[in-house]
C-alpha cells in the first residue's frame, strides 16, 4: 500500500499538493489513487470526485487537454467538462475505457471482499 512521508509535511511545512504531486510521480501509486477513487465513486455515486482524481493524474504527467482530444477523437471541451467534473450524468463506459487505455491503464472486474 501507498505511504505518504507525513512526518516530512509536518518537519518541513512542505505544502500539501507538492507531496501529492511527488508521490504520484509513479504509476504504481497513480494505479492506486484511481482505483480508491473508483472504488468510492461506485460506492456513493459522485463520479465528479472520481474525475477530479483522474484529472490530476492528466496534469501530473502534463498531458495537454487538446493533444489528449485529438490523440482520442473526442471533443476537447467535453473532455474540460468530464475532468473538471462539470457534467451533470455519468459519461460513457467506452469514454472511460478511451481515457485509461490513453493512459496506459486496464480496469478489471474483481470478486467483492467480505
């Protein structure tokens, strides 16, 4: 699991966003930080949470909004509403699936824990 150095925060009075920003430098920890966001979004329903994480790992590894909605055929401001978590329903599976594959990652269906 995922360790954030809290002690540094603390001694250092580093800010917030520079530890989030350094420790999702790495795309084992980004893989995580969007599945607990899935993982709560299909627990409370609030996709705009989910697309606010995804959002962040977009501007972690500076992908450029329009190379991303030219590289996915998608329109550039639906892609600005989605990860700003402007829009009002849920989007498409397939979106969803366009963004992670764009990403380099897989989503996998697993059994519940008990």
């Amino acid at each position: 699991m995922s360790k954030f150095n809290i002690q540094k925060i603390l001694n250092e009075n580093v800010k917030h966003d520079d530890v989030v920003n350094e420790h999702l430098s790495d795309e084992n920890e980004q893989a995580i930080w969007l599945q607990t966001a899935l993982d709560e979004y299909i627990n409370d329903g609030n996709f705009n949470a989910f697309y606010t994480s995804l959002e962040k790992i977009i501007e972690i590894r500076k992908i450029s909004v329009r190379k991303m909605s030219k590289d996915l055929e998608l329109s550039r401001s639906n892609i600005i509403r989605l990860l700003g978590g402007e829009t009002k329903t849920a989007p498409k599976l397939d979106t969803l699936a366009k963004i992670f594959n764009y990403l380099d990652f897989e989503i996998k269906i697993t059994p519940k824990r008990a």
